[in-house]
C-alpha cells in the first residue's frame, strides 16, 4: 500500500476525469458512462464495483483505448496517465503504451488468447515484438515468466495450446503476458468469475503478490464484494454509469455512505445469517436509453425524496478520503458511521 502523498509525486498513475462514453445504436444513444473520475497509483489496488451494465467494462476500454468505436463514443473527459491526457495520443502512440505500460486481464482467458499459438509463441511475441529479442530468448523469458505464475513443468508446457490448460491454469497464462513487459498499470476485468472457488481464490493471491512485487497500479472489477475486502486499497461503486461512492476499503464495510453501496453489502451471503432470505435491491438497474432523471437509482432507494427525482446529486466530500453522491449520504451512514469520518 502506498503511504506516500500524491501530491509529493506529482498526481497519481491513472486519474480518470468525468469520463463520458456514449453507445450510438439504431435504438438511440445508450449513455454507458456519464463522468466517471477515479484514480489510481503506483502499488494501489481501486476496486470497482457495480451491477452487470453499470460501466465497469466500457470505463475500463475507454481507459486502455480499446472501445469498440463505432457504436461507442468517448464524448468528454481525461484519461490522464502520468499527467499526459491519453484521449489526446494517436493510435500508434497508444498501441505503444498498451501492452508495455498498462496492460489488461480478461475474465475468458480462451476468448482473449489465440487459439492457434502455443503459449509460448504468445508469450515470446511480447518479447520479440515488444524488446526485440530473438526467439531463442524469448522463448526463455516465456518460460521464466510461466514459471513466475507457477504454471507447473513449465518448460514442457510451454509447447501446449491455450485449449490444453485448465481455466485457472489459463487464467495464469493471461496474467503472465500482462506482466511480460512489466506495466505500471493492470486492469482486470473479473480475472476470476469463470473459474471455480477455489482457483478463483489462488489466482486472486497470485494477482496480489504481483502488484505489491511490481508496486503496480491494479484496477479490479468485480461484482463480488467479498472477494475485495482483503486485496483493494480502495473501492468505486458505479450505477448507472456513475462513481456513487468512492472510499478505502474498510470504511465502506464499516459504514456506507450511499443506499446502493448499502444494499450491495447487504445482499452478500454471509456464515452467521445461515437460513435467513438473502436481501435482494429491489428492482433492476436503468435502461442506459432512458436513465432516471435526478439519481439515477431513485425509483431503487429505500430512503428517495422529492429532490432525488429532479437533481443529479453530485460527489459530495463525506471525509477526507470519502465521496458520495447521495444528497441524503448522512443519513445512510447514521451513527454508525467510524469516529474519523464524522464531522
Ligand atoms: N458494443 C456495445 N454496443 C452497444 N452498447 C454497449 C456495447 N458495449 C457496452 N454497451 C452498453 O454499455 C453498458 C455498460 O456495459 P459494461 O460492459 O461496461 O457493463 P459492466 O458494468 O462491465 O457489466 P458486467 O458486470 O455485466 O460486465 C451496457 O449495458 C450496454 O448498454
Ligand atoms: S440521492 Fe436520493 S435516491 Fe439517490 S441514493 Fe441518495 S437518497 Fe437514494
Ligand atoms: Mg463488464
């Protein structure tokens, strides 16, 4: 974990501003992300939570320059990475700093690999592409870096197709040639959700132990709360193409400051609740054509008033290090809220 203060490096690794992205589809423009800002830094693990359609993935493309464009748009924002705005590169220049600075992990290894190279091909292409090194070498790197991910018999296995790995096993082949080049930043778009409980849990540890070696910048996207409280510095909760509560890790288990965070926390199964019905939120996430005026999530929230339906609320400061963009944040929190966040 990072202690050092930001500004004494002069601003973070990725700082993401009020990033917009836009789907034009012959139904109408489906607004997937409506200003999103997050940031990341060196040796810092963001989580970003959400329901399935909140903007976690296009965010995510938007950020690596790989949105599928057309149908989708980036209309307004920064992406600024080491304080350079990358909206603003060319696509050489971006392809230049995908793979070699910032690389991303899939959730379907088997989709995102290529079939028809053994993974040691795959791997050496970074090398040999990428470094320059002659096969020979590259070949080598492949099997060291197979070797970092504990892929075991390496050296015989690093002949095989993607096809002949297990899901975790392949899973480990995707880390490793995001990490080939060493990247400052990883994105990993739920690197764990197809693979057993178990595995989801190794692979999960290995993608730890490899940021804080590398002191990589992590942005993880996951649906799963549970599986964040022991890897992330911080979380964003996205709804609707929204940030609608930022915060470290702890304090949002603690006490959150938004009803959608709330009503996420809620709903994880949990040991000492055996039996009791698992609380659902009610209702279903927006259609991204027609989005609620005022709070995205008002026709969702327990606590809705009159000024929900007609104002967007902003990010409001809760503490030093906390947002929420709930006009009623004081409420949700109540009392419970720790010591160090009250006012
Ligand atoms: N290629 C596309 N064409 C049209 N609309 C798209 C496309 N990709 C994404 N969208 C829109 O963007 C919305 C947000 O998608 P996104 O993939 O970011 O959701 P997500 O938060 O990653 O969800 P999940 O948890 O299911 O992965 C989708 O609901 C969809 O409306
Ligand atoms: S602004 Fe209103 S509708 Fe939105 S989360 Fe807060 S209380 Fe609920
Ligand atoms: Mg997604």
């Amino acid at each position: 974990m990072s202690t050092e203060p930001v500004s004494a490096r002069g601003g973070p690794l990725l700082d993401v501003r009020n990033l917009h992205v836009e789907f034009r589809t012959r139904e109408g423009v489906a607004r997937a992300v409506n200003g999103v800002d997050y940031a990341v830094d060196a040796g810092e693990t963001l989580a970003v939570l959400g329901e399935s359609g909140s903007g976690k993935s296009v965010t995510a493309q938007a950020i690596m320059g790989i949105l599928d464009s057309p149908p989708g748009f980036v209309t307004q924002g920064q992406v600024l990475f080491h304080g350079e705005d990358l909206l603003k590169f060319g696509t050489e220049q971006r392809r230049k700093v995908r793979g070699a600075r910032m690389a991303m992990i899939f959730q379907d290894a088997l989709s995102a690999l290529n079939p028809v190279l053994n993974v040691g091909e795959q791997l050496g292409e970074m090398f040999t592409v990428h470094r320059g090194l002659s096969r020979k070498d590259a070949r080598a790197k492949a099997v060291e870096l197979m070797e970092r991910v504990r892929i075991p018999a390496a050296k015989e296995r690093v002949r095989s197709y993607p096809h002949q790995f297990s899901g975790g096993m392949r899973q480990r082949v995707m880390i490793a040639m995001a990490m080939a080049l060493e990247p400052e930043l990883i994105i990993a778009d739920e690197p764990t959700t197809a693979l057993d409980v178990t595995v989801q849990a190794q692979v999960m540890d290995l993608l730890a132990e490899l940021q804080r070696e590398y002191n990589m910048g992590l942005i993880l996207i996951t649906h799963d709360l549970g599986v964040v409280a022991d890897v992330a510095d911080k979380i964003a909760v996205m709804y609707a193409g929204r940030i609608v509560e930022t915060s470290p890790v702890h304090d949002i288990y603690r006490a959150p400051a938004h009803p959608y965070t709330k009503g996420l926390l809620d709903s994880i199964p949990r040991v000492d609740q055996k039996g009791q019905e698992l609380y659902a939120i009610k209702g279903l996430p927006p259609n991204l054509l027609h989005i609620p005026p005022g709070c995205a999530f008002h026709p969702r929230c327990p606590l809705a008033q009159d000024i929900c339906r007609t104002k967007i609320p902003p990010l409001y400061r809760v503490s030093e290090v906390r947002a929420s963009a709930c006009h009623f944040w004081k409420e949700c929190i109540g009392d419970d809220r720790p010591a160090a966040d009250k006012t």
